[in-house]
C-alpha cells in the first residue's frame, strides 16, 4: 500500500523551524511477531491505542512513552492517544499537547502540513532530540517536564490530506535510539501506520467509546476554553492564565467554569486528576 524509496537518506527540514532528520520508509524485511501484531491490532477501535502499541513495541523496542496523533486535511485533531510505562504522565502530557494546541508546533505535524499531497499514502520515519524544539513551552511540556530525551516517530501522509504521527520516547536514562532501533521501527512502520488509519475510521472511534479521555473530550472545547485549560494543566492560577492570555479574570473563570460543564467534572482538582465524574 505504501510506495516509498528503499534507501535511507537522512534529511534535514528545508524549514529550519522544524529542525528534525526524516527519511522514507523502507521497508525491512525483518520479521514481525505474532504477539506484536495482535497487540496493535488490540487498540484498534478503542480508546487505549497509545498503550497497545507501547505494550507490542516494549518487548523489541525499549522505551518510556507512546503518543499517537492524527488530524485531518483542515487540521481537525481526530485521533489523541498517549500511554507510558509507569503512571498516567503521558496521558497528562497529551492533555496539555491538546488543551495548548502544541499540534501547530509539533515539527512532525507541521512538517506533514507543510508537504504537498501525495498520490498514494506516504510514509516517513522521523528522530527529534529535545534540544531540537525550538518552542521552550512546548519543549518543557513534552520532553523537560516528564524526563523524555528524544523521540523517533512513524509519519504517514494520506491522499485525503489526513496525516498522523506514532512515535516511541526514551527517557534520560535510557540510551539513545541507534541504527538497529530505526531497523525495528522501520520493520513494523507499515503495521503501525495501517492500525492508525483503520482507527480513524473505526466505527467505535466515532462513537467516541464509552469512556473517552481527558485528552479526547478537551477537543470538544472551543479554542478560548482550551487555551484556559491548557494553562491551568500546565499548574497556573486562573489569574495567570489570563494574564497569558490577555483577557479580563472574570472572562478566563467563564471559560474555565463553561469548560469544566462540558468536560463534565466539578473542580480543578478533578481536571488536574483527568477523572470524569
């Protein structure tokens, strides 16, 4: 399905606003397990994409974090996913990734934006150090706050205009991904970017699952909400958060209260928790 060159050449961005080595999908001959091809397939549809793929890619590929984020030809957020190894930081990380709309600076989705549409699907492997980012709020977000290093990513890009990015984090203390990481990646780089496009049509998707996320319900919030919620996730007071944004106290708690209703939760503490109540 997918036509991509076979040799790997290491490019830069010609933006030097989205500074981050890519290449063309090969193709590896390397096979894939059973095991790990029904651990994909086992998000499919369901609201816990990010941690099947983690749980299938821990066992060959060692790492911290998954995040799966896909929108469409507009740039409509239509698929949040995020899981890590230990605890909900990565859920947490994904809310704030979509309250602040770190998608418009997320180099792998601007540099998708940004590439003419193909014929047929493209795919592309990506690696970004955290010293690469060059937004410091988003960096901190999404790599200094939660201890991540680096990230090597899956990037696929429809005909449709739809794009979408799976990528696997290492922490501090895990060693850098080297050549034989990117083999592995791109051995199962068709089988990651195939279960992501199959979510996004999944009839489950669009009925939204009985329990959706915080990350996902944060998409149903206007643009002035979010940015409310985004500073409040990042642990500023509304008065802050104001004063950021450039509006009147009183207007910031109307948006965070209205918010908050349609999140369907009662405080902040609910919201800092990500529990629906």
């Amino acid at each position: 399905m997918h036509g991509n060159s076979r040799c790997r050449n290491f490019v830069r961005s010609a933006n030097p606003q989205y500074p981050m080595k890519r290449w063309p999908v090969r193709g590896g001959d390397q096979p894939i397990a059973a095991s790990v091809v029904s651990n994909v397939l086992a998000g499919v549809g369901t609201s816990h994409l990010a941690a099947s793929y983690l749980a299938a890619m821990h066992a060959v590929l060692p790492v911290t974090f998954c995040t799966v984020f896909a929108v469409d030809s507009s740039g409509r957020i239509e698929t949040v996913s995020a899981a890590s190894t230990y605890g909900s930081t990565a859920e947490r990380t994904a809310e704030r990734y979509v309250a602040q709309r770190f998608d418009l600076l997320d180099p792998n989705m601007a540099w998708l934006a940004a590439r003419k549409l193909p014929k047929r699907a493209q795919l592309w492997l990506g690696h970004q150090h955290a010293d690469e980012v060059a937004d410091p709020a988003y960096r901190a977000a999404c790599y200094g706050d939660v201890g991540i290093r680096e990230r090597a990513s899956v990037l696929l890009l429809l005909p449709s205009g739809q794009r979408a990015a799976v990528s696997f984090y290492r922490s501090l203390a895990q060693p850098d991904f080297g050549p034989a990481d990117f083999d592995l990646l791109d051995a199962h780089a068709v089988l990651l970017a195939d279960a992501t496009a199959a979510h996004g049509r999944s009839a489950v998707v669009a009925r939204d699952t009985a329990e959706p996320t915080l990350a996902t319900r944060l998409l149903g919030l206007s643009l002035r909400e979010r940015e409310v919620i985004g500073h409040l996730l990042a642990g500023k007071t509304a008065k802050e958060a104001a004063r950021e944004i450039g509006i009147e106290l009183t207007t910031a708690r109307t948006h965070q209260y209205r918010a908050f209703r349609r999140l369907g939760i009662a405080s902040l503490k609910d919201l800092l928790r990500g529990v629906r109540v």
